[in-house]
C-alpha cells in the first residue's frame, strides 16, 4: 500500500536514503539531474589515481523498487498546485515535497558536466594535471584539503606539494588539537610543506599566488578545498528566497519542515539544522525526516503519530584518510575532547575503500 505522492529534489546522500527509506510505503520520485549517483567521498582519490576513475559513479536504477528517478533539474515548487516544476516544463505532483538539493564542491569532489563520460573525462583531466605538475597548490587545512593533500603526495613523491591553510592549525574547525598535530606530521613527514595561518588569493600573474602576508607562492596546479555552498541558487530563481538564510542555507524547524510548511521537508547539506556538512548527518536527517513523512502520510486526527525531533550534531566520528593505508579518526567520548585513533582504525573503516562498498549496497548493487 502506498501512501501519497513524495517528491524529492536531489539525489545525493541524504536524498538516496530518504527516497529509498519511502520506496515501500510512498509513491516516490526521485529528481535528479545525474543520470548516477556521485559517491562524493570517493572523489578525491579519484581525482588522482586513475584506477579510481569510475569508482565514484553508482547507477540509480537499482535504488527503488517501486518508485522512479527522473533525470531532470528542478526550477520551482508550486505549492499552490502542489507540483514541483522541471526545467523540461514537465510538473510532478506531490503531497509530499524533499528539498534535498545538495552542496556544490570544489573539484575534483564536484560532478563536472551533466553526463557520467564528462565527469569522468573531467577526474582524468585532474589526473592528466597532477602527473605532470611540479608544484602543486592546495588551498585549505579541513579533512578535504588533508586528505587531497595526502593523495596528491602518496602519487607523485617526486612533486612539490605545498598546503596553505588560513587558520592556526590543521583541522581546527573539529576543535582537537591533536588531530590537527597528527595530520601535520604525517603531511611533513612526507615532505608536504604545509602553512598555516596563509590565507590565499590568486595571484596578478597566472600561476602564482599571494598569501594574507604578501608572499608569493609559484605553482602550475592548484586545488581550493575551502568550503560549500547550498544548492539553493534555483529555489531563490523560483521564488522561494523567503526560506533561505543568509548564508543560503534552507531553514527548517525540528522537524525538518521547512519553516512555515506542513509539506516541505529539507535534509542535508541544504538546511540550516547543523553546521556539521557531513554524510553521517546528512544520513541521520534523512531517517528522520523519513519517520515523519510517514507519519504526515498515514496518520490523521487523535491518531497523529507524534513527529521526531532533530538534534543537531555537534560531535560525531570523523575518519580523515592519509591514502588508502593511513589515516586518523576522530571518536567522541563523552564528557571529554574526541578520541584520536590511528591508522588501521581509519584504513578499516574508510581509507580504504572510502566506503564504496556501503554505498553500492545503499543503492541496491553489490559491494564490488
């Protein structure tokens, strides 16, 4: 039995759950301009190593077995008429609407193009790049800058490698200072030269840049790891700039409603419920947000299902690979800082295979 039409926008982590979550109980759309699904987390190494270059992309048609995956990209949601609006003019009508519409990243951890073969074409330019380099840039100290600064050095030991990053340590937004010391010593124990407290811009001249102090930095390649911004730019292009914060962000109450609407939800990278922009988050959303749909869909009058709440993450475990055999973890203790593990922690749990395995599974395929 299903109940209700539900609509949702994107198709990355939390998209992928809550649609599939749905499936069994709803009549499920999934809109997505891909035509695969973009295993993000794979994608730095994929920028780098060849053999990697395929690893990312996952097939949709596997992720539902009752619902559809419309390749499409949403303009606008109507919500007089209760249907959200392709780019085609095309309208699906829903009881239910998911905002789930993503971040967009820097490359190589950005989907280039709007087919799979320009994606890929695009990671083997980064490649192609990389392997010929002499001096390669990365802007930015979070986990993405560490752990593309640890690719680009495990692949070409021959290389300068330098990362800037403008803070006054490595990782400093997880608040362990241990993490930041470990991932430091690990990039200059492999002749990674690392700068802290070096804000970067470009330079006057290409391939140069200029640091928050005036020093000039020469490099042929340079990757920037310094941040996200909310999918939103279409829902502000849509009319619907009144549900976004100041930084783009999608506002949403507890229970993951965007504010003010009984039938629009918003999960992950998108929303303002945590500033962690990380998958577990995005995949814990998605859960709840699917008990409540479930709830909204099927329960009516004194027999209305009491809807969960969403508690912001402010720790959660944080796996930084150094390639594929190293790495650090981060696991929160209660009532003290987070634990800081080694490496075969982080190999067995992510560096590894940067879960893809999990993810194949996630959409229906199997582990290899």
């Amino acid at each position: 039995m299903h109940d209700g039409d539900v609509v949702v926008i994107g198709g990355g982590y939390a998209g992928v759950r809550l649609a599939r979550r749905l499936d069994p109980v709803a009549r499920v759309s999934l809109v997505d301009r891909k035509e695969v699904f973009f295993h993000r987390i794979a994608s730095l190494r994929a920028g780098v190593r060849p053999e990697w270059s395929v690893t990312p992309f996952i097939p949709y048609d596997r992720l539902l077995r009752h619902g559809r995956v419309v390749v499409g990209k949403a303009v606008r949601i109507d919500t007089a008429e209760r249907q959200v609006v392709l780019a085609t003019g095309d309208r699906l009508p829903y009881d239910v609407v998911v905002i789930a519409s993503g971040a967009d990243y820097p490359e190589p951890a950005r989907f280039t193009g709007t087919t799979t073969d320009e994606a890929v074409k695009a990671l083997a330019g980064h490649q192609q790049k990389i392997a010929t380099a002499e001096h390669i840039l990365v802007v930015g100290g979070g986990p993405s800058g560490v752990e593309l600064g640890a690719e680009i050095r495990l692949a070409r030991p021959d290389a300068r490698v330098t990362l800037a990053h403008a803070g006054p340590a490595l990782l400093h937004s997880t608040g362990v200072e241990r993490a930041g010391r470990r991932a430091r010593d690990w990039l200059e124990s492999h002749d990674v030269d690392v700068r802290l407290d070096s804000f970067m811009s470009p330079g006057n001249d290409f391939g140069t840049y200029r640091d928050g102090h005036g020093k000039i930095i020469e490099a042929d390649l340079s990757f920037w790891a310094t941040g996200t911004t909310p999918n939103t730019l279409w829902m502000r292009l849509g009319g619907h700039g009144a549900w976004l914060n100041e930084t783009g962000h999608v506002k949403v109450d507890r229970t993951l409603r965007v504010e003010g609407r009984l039938d629009v939800f918003a999960v992950g990278d998108v929303n303002d419920a945590t500033e962690l922009k990380i998958t577990p988050a995005a995949l814990a959303q998605a859960d709840l947000a699917a008990w409540n749909i479930r709830a909204h869909l099927t329960s009516s009058g004194r027999h209305r299902k009491q809807l969960r709440l969403y508690r912001a993450m402010h720790r959660t475990p944080l796996i930084v690979p150094f390639g594929a055999g190293d790495g650090l973890t981060l696991l929160p203790v209660p009532g003290g800082e987070s634990a800081v593990l080694g490496g075969r922690t982080s190999v067995l749990a992510k560096a590894k295979t940067l879960m893809t395995p999990y993810m194949r599974r996630q959409l229906g395929y199997t582990a290899t």
